[in-house]
C-alpha cells in the first residue's frame, strides 16, 4: 500500500494513498506504519484520497490508535470523505478519533499537549 509520510514537528502526517482501503490492503497498510508509530506517536492519518472502508480498515485504524495511546501519543483523521465518514459514525469511530477538515487543523490540535517522540 502506498504511504506518503511527512513530519510536521513531531507529528507525523502519514497520507493512505488508496481508494478503497479494506481487507486487501490493512495488512500492508499497518506492515508500513509500524515504522512510523515507533518512532511518533503523535500521528495524523490523511484520508483524503479513500471513498471506501470496511471492517478491516477500521480495525487497521484502531490498531494504529492503540499503538500510538499506548506511546503516550493520539491518532487524529483528516480529509475523510462523506462515505467513509458515514461509515465511521455507523461504528461509532468518530467518538475515538477525531476528525479534522484540513491536515493543518489535525496538526495544530497536538499543539498544548506534552510532546513525545
């Protein structure tokens, strides 16, 4: 699955760069994050680009979230489109994660809290 990562500070932007992001890719999608949330564990996760989830991509997210609150750090989502959005309302993701508009809005959110690496 391809990932396009960028650091902001010491959080890390991390773009799921797939249409569809479900059992055929949340494998590859948490074997190439785990790089990332080992080294930050403050991590926003773009979603800009993906008009379908399934259970399988929700529990990729969620195992991204345990990893990065169990560092000390969040999962924060942005650019989630209105489909996928649904969906996570639906399963209650949205009461867990929260959802920003922009990447920018994700990013400053981390501001005022402790910063880990």
């Amino acid at each position: 699955m391809p990932l396009t990562v960028d650091r902001v500070g010491d959080v890390a932007v991390v773009a799921v760069n797939v249409d569809e992001f479900d059992a055929s890719n949340a494998d590859d999608f948490k074997q190439e994050v785990a790089p990332v949330l080992q080294t930050c564990s403050r991590v926003v996760l773009d979603l800009g680009r993906v008009r379908f989830v399934d259970s399988s991509g929700c529990g990729a997210i969620l195992s991204c979230l345990k990893h990065a609150t169990s560092g000390g750090g969040d999962l924060k989502l942005c650019r989630v489109s209105r489909p996928v959005r649904t969906t996570f309302e639906l399963i209650r993701l949205h009461r867990i994660c929260e959802i920003f508009d922009t990447r920018e809005e994700a990013v400053r959110a981390f501001q005022g809290g402790p910063a880990k690496k």
